[in-house]
C-alpha cells in the first residue's frame, strides 16, 4: 500500500549544485581514510601513535558530519567547510612562503572545496543568502539590442 | 501624487524683513553643542586680523579688541599669496593651552547637556577603515591643524560672550532670480569643533552653513515651494526638499526645521546619526586595478561586490535634535540681520573668517564669508543660489504650465514637418533605388553605379536618421501630453522625484554593536601593532608569517563580534583559495596542461562520435 502524497506546502527544496555533490563527496572520502586510519592506528595498539589515532577518528567524524550536512545542504555545513578551508589554507600557504613546506594534495583539496563552495548559487543553495538580495543574471547578448 | 493646499504665504508687497521672518527655520542641535548662531560683529570684536605672507610668516594686522566691522573692509593691498584671516583665539603659550583644557574640562562637568557618542562608533568600521582612520590621524600631525586648546579656548571665549549677552542670530538676505524669491539663511558659528568635541573630521575656526526657502508669485502673495539645507557630500537637487515633502521635512507651522550636526553644523531635515565618509586620495592607476579587481570578483568568481569601499575613513554626523532648540516658538528666538551685496562685510572682505592653519587639503582652514570661498573668489551659493539647490531649470508652478503648453506645441508643429519632409525623402530614395537596381548587371554604366550608390547611401542614412528623430518625439511629446493632463488636472509630481541620493541616518540597528565589539574595535589596532612588535621582537625569523596569521585571526575573530562571520569567512577563504590555485598552477602546470589536453580531446571526441550518430 502507498501512501498518497500530500503536497508541499512550503517552498521547493533548491536543487544542490553539482559542485557541492563533488565536494561532498570528497570529504566522505577524507573521512573515510581518516575513520580507517584511525582505527588502525588505535588498533596497533603503539602508545605513541593513540594520539594520532584518537585525533584521526575525532576528524573523520567531524569530516563525515560536514560531508552529511552539505548533501542535506545545512548551512552549518557550509561555515564548517569554509571555516576548516581558511584554516587549511592558511596553514598550507604559511608552510609553503615561510618554511617551503607545503602539502600540495591538501592544498588543491582545500582550493576545490572554496572555489566549489563560494559562488553565489551555491550560498543560496545553502540558505545563506536570499535570492532576492543577488543579481544571477548574465547579461544578454541578443543583436536586436544594438542599434 | 500629492497636492499642497497649505501653502498660504504671505503678501507679494511684505518688506524683506518680514519675509524672512515668516519663514525663518528652527534649528535643533544635538545635546552637547557648545556653538551656537552669532552676530558676526560680535565675533569680529573679539578677533584680531592677521595676514599669512608668502614667506611664511604671519603678521598681526590690528589687534584683538581694535577691530571693527569698518576696519575691518578697509582696503589692504597685499603680495600674491598672501592670505587675511582672523584670530578668534590668539596664540597662546604653553601654560594659557594647560589653563584652557582644565577650564574646558571645568565648564563640562557644570553644564547638564553633555554629548555622549554611544556604543559602536568605533565599530562601524572594520579593520581597513579603523587602520585608515589611525592613518588620518597621524597625518593631522604633518598638516597644519588647529591646536586642542584652542578648540578649549574658543569654547571658554563662545560661552563668556554669551553670559555676557545672550543672542542667536541669523544673516537673512533676499534674491530674487528668474521668478523665484529666495530667503537665505546665513548661520554663522565662531567655531567648527567637529572633531576635537564630536570624533569628525576636522576643526576650524568660524563656520558658515545656509538655509534658504524658495517662494514664487500667486494671486498676489509669495508662497513657499522647496526648502534647501547646506549638507555634507551632497549638492544639488538632492538639497531640497519640497514644501509639501513630509517624509523627511519638518515644519513648525512655516517654520523648516534644521537638525544641526554637533560640532559640524552640517544641515539635515531629519533627526538622527550620519554617516559621513571622507574618501582617501587614491591615484587613478590605483582605481583602475582596484576596478579590474573587483570586477574579477563579481563576474569571474561569481562573488558579491563589496558594499562599502574601503578606502575611506567613516565619521558620524551626530544631529540628534536632542539639545537647545531656536527659533519661532522654541527655548531661545532668532535676532535676524539683514545682509546683500552692499553689506560692507559681506562684499568687501574677502579673508578667511578665522585661523588660516595652513592645511594644504584646507579642512582645517577657516572658511571665507558668504559671499566668497576661501581662494576669494565667488560663491556658487550666493551668485548662484537657484543653482546650488538645482532649482536653475526648474520654473515656478504656475510658468511650468505656460512652458509646458508652449514645448508641446512647438514639438507638434515640428513632428507634422518631419512627417512631410519624411515621405518627400522616402520618395526620393525608392526612385534612386530603383534607378540603382536597372544598373546591375551593366559594366559600362559602373562608374554612375558607384556615385549612384553613394547617393543612395547617404539619403538612406538622413532619413533613418530623421525616422529616428520623429520616434523619438513621439515619445516626447506622449510624455509631454501625460503631464500636461496630470497638470491641468491640478496634479503635482512626486514630491522626491528630483532626489537621486537623499541624506538619510543610519538606522539604530546598524549603528550599535555589542559592548564585545565596541572594546575589540578599540583595541584591535593597538594589539595588533603590539603583536606585530612581539613577533619582530621574540620570534624575528618567523615575524611574517606570524603577522599573516595574527591579521586573519583579528580579522575572521572580529567578523563573529560583528555578525559577520560568514561573509567575512568566504572573503577570506576565496582570497587564500586564489592565492593556493596560483601556486598549484605554477608547480603542477605540466600535469595540469596534460589533463587540460587530455580533456580536450576526450571532449572533442565525444562530440564527432555523437554528431556522426545523428
């Protein structure tokens, strides 16, 4: 038996960019390995490594949570991205001009996961800016404008 | 639409005097004020006249308390560069500067009207703006400027002056220019204390600001139209307010109400805090980049423009109307002086009316009288005063009508002249064309086919160019009917159609932040400079990094204080993010050309495959 469907009667859900799919995806994959990492770490039993192990588990479940949220398209998700970004970044570009040490595979991660996650659509996507407020358009190239 | 059945005016027959006292504003200052409108005799009194000579030494022309009004427009010939000005305050050593500021601090504490700036003036701002601000401030100590004590001293002489013999006194003069009769109120302060007294821009000695009120002619009597207030960063229409505007004017009967800036004594119509922004001098190269820049952000990265440009230095107008009230029925009258073009003082003295403090960019210089800006020469306002207010083009009501009829009249007659001149053309052109087309085809006849053709050309050109203009006139003359039935109909415009930009406080909301954020902005500038100097001091080799860091932290911690986390959050990760894509560019462009081109062909291959499947 199926349950008839009650319309919706607040607005449409927006549809989630494809960038913040890709992301996401990413990060499920980061908390993946981290989980997994982790687990082996805690696993090896090495008293010198539970620190690194309890620190990779602690991060993969922070990444998993971030990850669920931007497929739901949360707004906490987004500030918890973007937050952990600057801070990776910060990080990276420090290492990279002062101490010539930078982890590139961290670096272009933290890159794609802004430059996917700061255009307009998708802080509107994400609920944090009203459609009203931001101008979307392109404008026209239709020849009939010109004289 | 509205209509103004209040404006009852008074007879066209009144003397000057009268008119000006029928509408004589009411000015309400902030609480804390501690200049008010004076009789410029009084304060010529109380001055010396100076001259600033081109090699840079001043000389006292006469002293303090010899100078008179007569004196003072006695003819003076003098080398070019040099400068007249007067000295409310005389210069004063450094015992009389200590005696003035305790005296000040004295007179504060006795009085019950005290300013108080409230929470967030210094948070308004963020960090560029407050770091420019500390910049402004440094660069007061290079230009020339007016010393503290002598703002303290001016207050001391200001409030003697009035024990003595309290007045408030307006300088009222009449004009009359194409149909409108023009009451102006000059409103004259011994000093401008803005930023010793209110955290503004800058100090000067004496200050001038005007009011007018602008009548025209009907049946009669002289009834008034717009009201126009002197205020900060505007010019033009966007000065005046019509009569029947009640959005932001305020009348006491037919009386406009002022609300003075505290210190400045900038005009507004309504009550309230004023942002007023003082933009830095950026080199147009600057700009250009900085345009470039922001376009990148918009277009390219698909990011929201900046709202406030941070190259300025943002400063409060406090015109509360919260402090003493003059005027027509208020706490304290107006004394009114009649002043024209044959006012000795107004005409004849073409000095600074106060301290020339020798400021290169002239903010902290004295302004000139009502009749001239500082260099001497002419005053907009005074020769001009239909065009300060953007009322040049503007005609009375009752000759817009008049106008209007005959405008549309002359369009009319000119679009029935052009139909004419249309079809004669038009005519024309089809007989060359056809000619034309019966020369294809005839290489003997090329040469006339050539000359034809550019005939052809031309003709086609002037009359898509007179169809143009008749459209054109089409739609002017639609607008024209339009308003011509709204008039006749007793309609009147909008009564701010004319307002391109309207001065307007800043709502409550934006204007108070936290208690957190009041002290993070005070002491941010500070402690960063103190982190920086800790950094160089206990960790020198890793100092810059350090500063990155420390300017992110201040500046994303400052955001949360702000509530502004989010927008200043994706600011900062999409600067970091291009920097990082940069670099990632540099080290890895094989690989990157490498899957570009890979990408390339896979695409283009996917493409033949599909079109050759279709």
């Amino acid at each position: 038996m199926s349950a008839e469907r009650v319309p919706d009667a607040s607005p449409a859900r927006p549809k989630r960019p494809l960038s913040v799919t890709l992301v996401a995806l990413l990060a499920l994959g980061v908390a993946v390995y981290s989980l997994t990492a982790g687990a082996f770490a805690l696993e090896g039993g090495e008293a010198d490594r539970r620190a690194d192990g309890i620190f990779d588990l602690a991060f993969g479940l922070g990444v998993l949570v971030a990850a669920v949220g931007a497929f739901g398209l949360r707004s906490w998700a987004w500030t918890a991205f973007m937050t952990w970004a600057v801070i990776g970044l910060t990080l990276q570009l420090v290492r990279y001009f002062f101490f010539d040490d930078p982890d590139y595979a961290a670096m272009a991660i933290n890159t794609f996961a802004v430059l996917a996650m700061s255009p307009l659509e998708v802080q509107v996507a994400f609920g944090l800016r009203h459609p009203r407020n931001v101008d979307l358009a392109r404008p026209t190239r239709n020849p009939l404008d010109r004289d | 639409m509205s209509t103004s059945h209040d404006q009852r005016g008074i007879p066209s027959t009144a003397t000057d005097l009268e008119l000006l006292r029928a509408f004589e504003p009411v000015v309400r200052f902030t609480s804390g004020e501690q200049f008010f409108p004076m009789d410029v005799e009084r304060y010529v009194h109380a001055s010396g006249l100076w001259t600033y000579h081109p090699d840079s030494h001043d000389e006292e022309v006469i002293p303090e308390g010899e100078l008179t009004l007569e004196r003072l427009v006695e003819p003076r010939p003098a080398a070019f560069g040099s400068v007249f000005y007067l000295r409310f305050v005389a210069p004063m050593s450094l015992e009389a500067n200590a005696r003035a500021l305790a005296a000040l601090r004295r007179l504060r504490r006795s009085r019950r009207d005290i300013f108080r700036a409230g929470l967030g003036r210094l948070a308004r701002g963020g960090l560029i703006p407050r770091l420019l601000d500390a910049l402004f401030s440094a660069t007061l100590l290079l230009r020339g400027r007016v010393p503290k004590a002598t703002a303290a001293a001016a207050v001391l002489e200001y409030a003697a002056m009035q024990e003595r013999e309290e007045s408030y006194v307006y300088h009222g003069r009449v004009a009359r220019h194409g149909g409108w009769t023009v009451c102006q109120y000059w409103l004259f302060f011994a000093y401008n204390n803005w930023r010793s007294g209110f955290h503004g821009v800058n100090d000067h000695e004496s200050d001038w600001e005007l009011a007018s009120v602008y009548l025209y002619e009907r049946d009669g009597r002289l009834v008034p139209e717009w009201v126009a207030f002197a205020s900060h960063d505007f010019h033009g229409a966007d000065l005046r307010r019509r009569w029947d505007d009640r959005s932001d004017l305020v009348l006491e009967g037919s009386h406009p109400v002022v609300h003075a800036g505290a210190g400045s004594h900038a005009s507004y119509f309504a009550p309230g805090e004023y942002q007023a922004e003082v933009p830095l001098p950026i080199p147009q190269r600057v700009r250009d980049v900085l345009e470039m820049l922001q376009g990148f952000w918009r277009k390219t990265l698909g990011q929201v423009g900046a709202r406030d440009n941070p190259f300025r230095v943002p400063f409060i107008d406090f015109a509360r109307g919260d402090g003493l009230s003059i005027g027509p029925g208020q706490e304290r009258e107006w004394t009114p002086n009649l002043i024209d073009e044959t006012t000795p003082w107004v005409s004849a003295y073409r000095g600074l009316w106060g301290l020339y403090a020798q400021d290169p960019i002239s903010g902290e210089n004295a302004p000139g009288g009502p009749m001239y800006n500082r260099d001497g020469s002419p005053r907009p306002s005074w020769f001009d005063p239909l065009g300060f207010a953007g009322l040049d083009r503007v005609p009375p009501p009752p000759r817009e009508l008049e106008l209007l009829e005959a405008e549309s009249a002359g369009l009319a007659a000119r679009q029935e002249e052009l139909e004419a001149v249309i079809d004669r053309e038009s005519a024309v052109l089809q007989e060359r064309g056809t000619r034309l087309e019966s020369m294809e085809g005839n290489p003997h006849l090329a040469r006339q086919h050539r000359q034809l053709a550019e005939q052809v050309t031309e003709l086609a050109a002037k009359l898509k160019g007179l169809r143009r203009e008749r459209s054109e006139n089409e739609a002017v003359l639609e607008s024209m009917s339009r308003r011509l039935e709204r008039f006749r109909a007793g309609e009147r415009d909008d009564t701010r159609a004319h307002i391109r930009n309207a001065a307007t406080p800043v709502p409550a909301a934006e204007m108070r932040f936290g208690k957190a954020a009041e002290l993070f902005a005070a002491a941010s500038t500070s402690l960063l400079l103190l982190g920086v100097a800790a950094l160089v001091l206990l960790a020198s080799e890793d100092a810059l990094a350090g500063v990155v860091v420390l300017l992110i932290v201040v500046v994303v911690g400052e955001s949360v204080l702000r509530a502004t986390f989010v927008r200043t959050v994706n600011r900062v990760a999409v600067i970091l993010a291009l920097v990082a894509a940069v670099i990632l560019a540099v080290h890895f462009w094989k690989p990157l050309l490498l899957a570009g081109l890979l990408g390339l062909a896979i695409f283009l291959i996917a493409q033949r495959v599909r079109e050759s499947r279709a």
